[in-house]
C-alpha cells in the first residue's frame, strides 16, 4: 500500500484523496487549519504551517512516505528540492519550485519559444512606474506570488495614479515579504483554456479535451468542456502543452493555461497539479483529472480518456466572511435534469471563499442553476 503525503488539503485535494484511495492509497492530508475538506476523507490529518522548513521537514520524517504531493503553491520548496534525493515528489521539485513564484515559469517558458504576452519585473513603485510609462500599454499587475487573483488590477495606458494603485493593491495582497510584481501586456483574448496535460513515466504525454473558462478579477467562477471547438488551435495548444511539460519533468497531471486571440495560442501560466477549472471533470469524463493524477502517480496504464457528456460548472462563492454558513436550495438544483450540486464542506467562509459548484449539461443551465442556490451566514 503506497502511502501520500498531501501538502493542501483543499477542495481539489479531497477528490485527489478520494481517486487516491480507491486505487488503494493511504493518504496523510496537511493543511494550515483543522477540518480542511481532504482531512475529511483521508487516513490521517496533520495541521501546520508548510511554508516553515522545520516543521515541514519533521512532518515528511515522521510521516515516511512513498510520494510527496503538493496541491497549493504556498509550500517551502527548498526543502522539496532537498527532498527529492531520497523521496518522490510529485510531478517534480523542479516543477513545484519553478511554478511556484509566476516569474520563474514565465521566464522558462519565454526561453523555450513559447508566446507570452509582453511581460516585465519591478521590486518598487518606481520600478514599476518606468516600465509601465516605457510599456505605453494596457497591463495587467499581478504579485509574483498569490494565486486566485489576489492581489491583480488591470491599468489602462496613461493611468498613472491607478498603476500607483496596483502597486500598493499587489504588495497588500501578495505572500512572503519581497515585493515584487509582473507587469504584463493585458491580451483582449477571444477566450481563455485550461489543457489537462498528463505526463506518464511508462507512457506518452497525454490530454484531457480541452476546458475553457471565465474568470472574474482573476478567479475561476464558469468552466466548460465538449461544448465548443476550438479546431486546429487545440494540436497547437497541446504541442506548447507538451513542450512546457516536458521541460519541467516528472510524472503526473498539469493544467496549462492559454490565451486564445483569433489563430493565436498565447501561453499563460500552469500547475503542476489538478487544476481548479478541471473539476468539471468529475461529470464529464470516464475519469476525472484526480483519477488521472493519481494514475500518474502510481504508474499505473491511462488506456483511454473519454468525454462520457459535455457539460459545465459554476462555483459558488461565499459573499462574507462568517464562523458558519449554509448552502440553501440544493434540493432546487437537484431537481433540475442531470444538474448536480457539490459542497466542499469547509469549516467557515470569507468573501469570494469557494464553497462549492454545481454542474450541469451547458453553460446556460449551470448558471440557472447557480442563481437558484442562496447562502445563509450565522
Ligand atoms: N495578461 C493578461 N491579459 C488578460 N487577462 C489576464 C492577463 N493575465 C491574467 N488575466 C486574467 O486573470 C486571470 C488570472 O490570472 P492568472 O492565471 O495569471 O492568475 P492566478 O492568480 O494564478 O489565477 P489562478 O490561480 O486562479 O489560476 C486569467 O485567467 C485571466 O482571466
Ligand atoms: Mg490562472
């Protein structure tokens, strides 16, 4: 029985632990705080701050186990790459420690030929100030550490007192203490996708069909699949897919984010990891992307990845921040033709918190049926 080691315990790791187990895993969930939803259904539960390289490298010594498997970017990952001489972590340290910051992996794939948007670097307002005025472009400010939007504005060309603004909003909102934000050519794309791109040790590369999705300042809110086509652009999508991937080793599921903007696919980020717009995978598909990471993982043969139906997602996200909360009307949805709720059963809510989806066959329904859900707070 291989044992894993979850760094992050969230939503997306709960159905890790759950694909995990089912394939006879024992899996050890970690997180910052007590009751994370994959503690929920995993063998055991560690809490603490994985950011701090002495707990966690006493916590991977006592836990012992076969695969080391982060699921958030907020993890010490010096201590990853020291581990990984004696340990497997998954897919790579190197692909860990590389996506960890935004500025390494765009760095990379820039060096490896893959399109970006026009990106700069600044550690100071004044920096940031000089490329934006040089840029004379409508940009996008991002911390070179959050996720999930935190911390983004977007600043029209000639804007000065709002580029001060995304300064201050970038540093306020980012982790770890080093300011330092990317300035980034905001790119009026058609659309934007997320390629599940499966890196196997006893196999090829291989893809789930491609998801596209909306986000709101920054953060997934509406995911669909088998309900577009985006024709040769997908090849050509997988091939940067593949190069990317390749470059960064190891072995297991990434989501690879792209900008589509008439014929062209501009690369925009990645994780090595479940991606949060794949869930939709769990409705649409033979196996879900946490079946397919978890088969990566244990080297086990992906035969086949099917679309069983098409379908779409939309989160529902907390609008408060409260001690407890309820999710009214999932009986409203569930009586809706193949629409399906999920609650992700975490302790408490924060604004934009994500507390749970619901799916359905098209976009139209999912967003029915989110409008149909209501939140209580107490
Ligand atoms: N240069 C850009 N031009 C246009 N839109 C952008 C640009 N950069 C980011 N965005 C928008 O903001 C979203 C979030 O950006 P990005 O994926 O870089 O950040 P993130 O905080 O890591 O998000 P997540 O963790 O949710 O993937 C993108 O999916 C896109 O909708
Ligand atoms: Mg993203």
């Amino acid at each position: 029985m291989k044992k894993i080691m979850l760094l992050g315990s969230g939503e997306l790791g709960r159905e890790l632990t759950i694909s995990l187990k089912r394939l006879g895993c024992t899996v050890v969930a970690c997180d910052r705080y007590e009751n994370a939803p994959a503690m929920q259904v995993a063998d055991q539960a560690l809490v603490f701050d994985m950011l701090d390289e002495a707990q966690l490298r006493a916590h991977v010594q006592d836990t012992d186990p076969d695969f080391v498997v982060p699921e958030i970017e907020a993890i010490n990952t010096q201590v990853l790459l020291d581990l990984e001489k004696t340990r497997t972590i998954v897919p790579s340290a190197r692909a860990v420690d590389l996506t960890m910051n935004r500025d390494r992996i765009r760095d990379r794939a820039a060096e490896i030929g893959l399109p970006t948007a026009k990106y700069t670097y600044a550690e100071s307002l004044d920096e940031l100030l000089k490329s934006y005025r040089d840029m004379k472009l409508r940009t996008v400010v991002k911390p070179v550490m959050s996720s999930s939007g935190k911390g983004q504005s977007t600043v029209e060309a000639d804007d000065e007192p709002s580029a001060q603004a995304a300064w201050h909003h970038a540093v306020e909102n980012m982790r770890g203490d080093r300011p330092k934000v990317i300035i980034e050519e905001f790119i009026d794309f058609d659309y934007e996708i997320t390629l599940l791109t499966i890196r196997q040790k006893n196999g090829e590369t291989v893809f789930c069909p491609v998801l596209r999705h909306e986000q709101v300042d920054g953060d997934f809110k509406l995911s669909e699949q088998g309900t577009f086509d985006m024709g040769a652009l997908e090849a050509k999508a997988q091939d940067m897919a593949r190069r990317i991937t390749d470059d960064l080793q190891g072995y297991g599921l990434f989501g690879v984010e792209f900008f589509v903007r008439g014929q062209e696919v501009i690369f925009s980020e990645l994780s090595p990891r479940p991606h949060d717009t794949g869930l939709l995978t769990l409705y649409t598909q033979n196996l879900s992307e946490f079946d397919l990471h978890a088969r990566a993982i244990l080297n086990l043969p992906i035969s086949d990845i099917t679309l069983l139906r098409s379908g779409a997602c939309h989160t529902i996200n907390a609008t408060q921040a409260a001690d407890s909360y309820h999710i009214e009307n999932m009986d409203k949805v569930e009586a809706m033709p193949q629409v399906e709720a999920m609650h992700f059963n975490k302790p408490t809510a924060y604004p934009n918190r994500r507390l749970g989806l619901v799916f359905a066959p098209d976009v139209a329904t999912a967003k029915l049926a989110r409008g149909k859900i209501a939140i209580t707070y107490s």
